[in-house]
C-alpha cells in the first residue's frame, strides 16, 4: 500500500508529542493532527501557568498516586520516567527547578517553555504536526488501521501503518481536550469506563462567599462519608464562591465524585488549627484575654483567623463581635475551639467539566496491552495520555502517565512499521 505516513498521532498534547517524537527517533516517517491552532494548549496553562512537570518520588511513591490501576503503568514507566521527561526537557534548553514534595517545575516558572521544549525536540526529529486538522474517524480494513480522516479545511484522508490515539481527556474543552477521543476510541469497538471530573472543586453547604478568594495554609481535611471518616490530607484549602478548592480539597475529589455519584451523604471536616488541640487552643485564648480583657470577641477571633473568616466564624456562633472578652465564657471558648477544629461542610456537589483538571475514566484498560499500549482489539492502533483510564494526584503525576505512555505507545507503534 503506497501509505503516506507510518504513524499518524491524533492529538499534540504531551502524550502525542512524546509519541510522535520517539516514533521519529524510531525511524518511522510521523504526522501529527491537532484540531487547535497551536499544540499543546494545555499543557500551557498547567501548574497555574508553571507546569508542574512531573515527580521525583520514587516509582512505589509515584505509582500510589494514581488510579484505577497503576500497575497497567510498570512498562511505560520502565521505559520512560521522570528523569527520563528532566533530561529531555533540559535537552532543549529548558532548566528545572525541584520544590517542597519533589515537584518538578521549569526554572523560568513558565509552562510555555515546556511546551515549546516539547514541539521543539518532536519537530527536531522530522515529526510533521499539522494544526487545524480535527480527526473524524480511524478507518480500519480487517480490523487494522488503513486510514485517518481529518477535517482541515475540507475532508483528508491519510494512509499511514498505525495511528496513536491521544486526544486527551474531556475537562478544560477550551483547550482542545473534548472527549472525542473516546468516540475515536469506541468505534474502533472499546469501551470506555464512566468519565467523571476529578481534581475538581467541591460545592458545599455552608458557602462562605464573604471569604471567598481566601488560602489557608496547613489546614487538615476529613472526608466523612455517611458519618464515618474514610481519608484525611493536610495542606492548602481555598475558600470559593462555591464552596471548597486546594490541593487538598483536589485530592480528596476523586474518591468524594465516586461517592456523591453513589448517592452516600459526605461531609468534609476542616480543622482550621491542626498544630493546637483542644487544650492549647483554650490556653492561647485565655492567655489572649487575660492580655487584653477589654478587646471585643472579634479582635480575639481575629487573633487566630483572617479577618472574613473570624466575621464568619462569630456570626455562626451568634457571638457579638463587640462583646468584652472579660465576659466571654467557657462555653464560648468551647464553641470557638470546635468551630476552628472540627468545622463540617456538607458537600452538594462537584464542579463542571470545564473547572476540572483531570478526567477519571476513559478506554478499558482490560483492553490495551500494558507492554505496548497497542489495542487488543485492531491491530496497529495504539493509546497514550488521559484518553485512557487512568488518572493521578496533583503533584506533576497526570503529565508523566501522559509522556511515558506516549513514548511506549510511539515506540511501539513505529515497530510495527
Ligand atoms: C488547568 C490545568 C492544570 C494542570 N496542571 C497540571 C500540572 O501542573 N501537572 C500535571 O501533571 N498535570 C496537570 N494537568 C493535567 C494535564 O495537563 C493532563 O493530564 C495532560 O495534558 C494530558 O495530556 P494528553 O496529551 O493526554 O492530553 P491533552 O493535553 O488534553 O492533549 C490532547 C490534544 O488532542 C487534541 N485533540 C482532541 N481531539 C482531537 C481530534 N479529534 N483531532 C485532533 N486533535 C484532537 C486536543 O486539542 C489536545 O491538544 C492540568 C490540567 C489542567 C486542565
């Protein structure tokens, strides 16, 4: 057959790049189809504008980040890990930096960087990416790929000898990443696993909208589902017009959309102070008060919390703001001490696909071989990054299944040239 390209990549996100880059390395001639006007949309707003490029945890630590099956992961990682994304990164020119919790950024604290260090090494090995081209269907011929047809201002058809099938997940749309790929993927005959919004923000019930925009640092999160705790995360908790958001509130949201999807009640707990318990709490205000015992309970409230929270808090409990500390009493104390503690909120609800990082769910694993990321339905077709159903933490772990499943699946399909 006169094929025009051994490997056609349907999606120049870091999963495609990786792809078309190694099959290139490979010796495969490589076309890359992305329907935006640029690649890697996406990748260019990570880490809030910072890209957190992967982890330094090692692969026990790294592989328990990530779900439903991190086990599926052992090759790809094999063949390609963290180091492996650093040194190919720095390659172009792009230094890294390592934060707190091993986190991985570019030293100019830009994500464009990365990106561009990505299309720079693809393109640097011979990889043609075409831009604008939106594939509508993976045509197969006895259940091998003959063809991909793309919309770029008129209808292609190219011929190519395997298609790696990377167009990411379904969250953030506005970047490219739709969810087509699943409809690719399901009329090559896969299922496709339920896709929920993950790394997303929690509604909740009470809203502190008046505080809303506010980070706390060192908060601690209990999940609480049907009244009994499950998980706990420490770290950062934003307050929104919504509800709750931060990392730890990110991280919890996986397991949180499973259970509000289920219909089980769950409620998260804040402690507001996880360095004092109760006793110390009590301490510090009776030393505060004894201080200063003509202040109002709001310059207290104030003294352990930011000024619209403590306004929040105090309300909550009908406690006057101008009320004299002198006559606050224990019982007060005690309100004030659960409230920092043991707040709960109730969630109602997750956020829509368009707020969400990641997606959960996705193609079968049951049905792409681990060793190749190659379909064990149709020959040739081959999967990498968020299209398929895997997911991690925050913390660099979703880039890095992207890129070594990418370079898995591109050495994989340039193989079987
Ligand atoms: C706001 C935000 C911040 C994030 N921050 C981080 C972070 O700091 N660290 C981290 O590890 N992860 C982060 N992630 C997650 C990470 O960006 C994704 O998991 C990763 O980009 C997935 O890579 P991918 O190549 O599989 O898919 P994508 O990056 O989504 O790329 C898929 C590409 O396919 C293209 N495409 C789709 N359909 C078609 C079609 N029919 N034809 C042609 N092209 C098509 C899309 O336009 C897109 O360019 C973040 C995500 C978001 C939304």
């Amino acid at each position: 057959m006169n094929r025009q390209y051994d490997v056609v990549v349907i999606g120049a996100g870091p999963a495609g790049l990786l792809a078309a880059g190694k099959a290139a390395k490979e010796g495969a001639r490589v076309l890359v189809l992305e329907k935006m006007e640029k690649p890697a949309r996406k990748l260019r707003i990570t880490g809030k504008g910072r890209c957190n490029i992967t982890s330094l945890k090692p692969l026990d630590e790294f592989l328990a980040e990530i779900k439903p099956e991190p086990r599926f992961l052992r090759d790809a990682f094999g063949e390609f890990f963290s180091n492996d994304i650093i040194e190919l990164i720095e390659s172009q020119g792009v230094d890294v930096v390592i934060e707190r919790g091993q986190r991985v950024f570019p030293k100019s604290g830009k994500a464009w960087d990365v990106a561009e260090a990505l299309i720079r090494w693809a393109k640097g090995l011979g990889v043609s990416i075409v831009c604008h081209a939106t594939v509508t269907a993976i045509n197969l011929t006895n259940n091998s790929i003959s063809s991909v047809a793309y919309n770029a201002n008129g209808e292609h058809l190219v011929q190519c000898g395997s298609v790696v099938l990377a167009a990411g997940g379904k969250s953030y749309p506005a970047t490219g990443s739709t969810g087509e790929g699943y409809l690719l993927a399901e009329k090559c005959g896969h299922r496709i696993t339920p896709l929920r919004p993950t790394l997303v923000g929690l509604e909740s019930n009470p809203v502190y909208g008046g505080a809303s925009g506010l980070i706390l640092k060192n908060v601690n999160l209990s999940v609480f589902v049907d009244g009994k705790k499950v998980s706990q995360e420490f770290g950062e908790l934003d307050i929104m017009p919504y509800g709750l958001s931060g990392a730890i509130v990110l991280r919890v949201s996986r397991e949180v959309v499973d259970f509000l999807n289920d219909g089980r009640d769950v409620e998260l707990e804040i402690d507001f102070k996880p360095a004092l318990d109760h006793e110390k709490i009590d301490n510090r205000l009776l030393r505060e008060i004894e201080g200063n015992p003509k202040m109002g309970m709001i310059d207290l409230a104030r003294k352990l919390l930011p000024k619209q929270l403590a306004e929040i808090m105090l309300d909550e409990l009908e406690i006057a703001f101008q009320k004299i500390v002198s006559r606050a009493s224990s019982d007060d104390r005690k309100l004030i001490r659960l409230w920092l503690k043991e707040k709960r909120f109730r969630v109602t609800g997750y956020r829509p696909w368009n707020e969400a990082i990641v997606t959960a769910g996705g193609v079968s694993l049951k049905e792409v071989n681990p060793h190749t990321m190659e379909s064990k339905l149709v020959k040739g077709l081959y999967f990498g990054g968020e299209v398929l159903d895997l997911d991690g933490a925050t913390g660099g772990f979703n880039l890095q299944i992207a890129y070594s499943t990418g370079w898995l699946a591109g050495k994989s399909a340039a193989a079987t040239r």
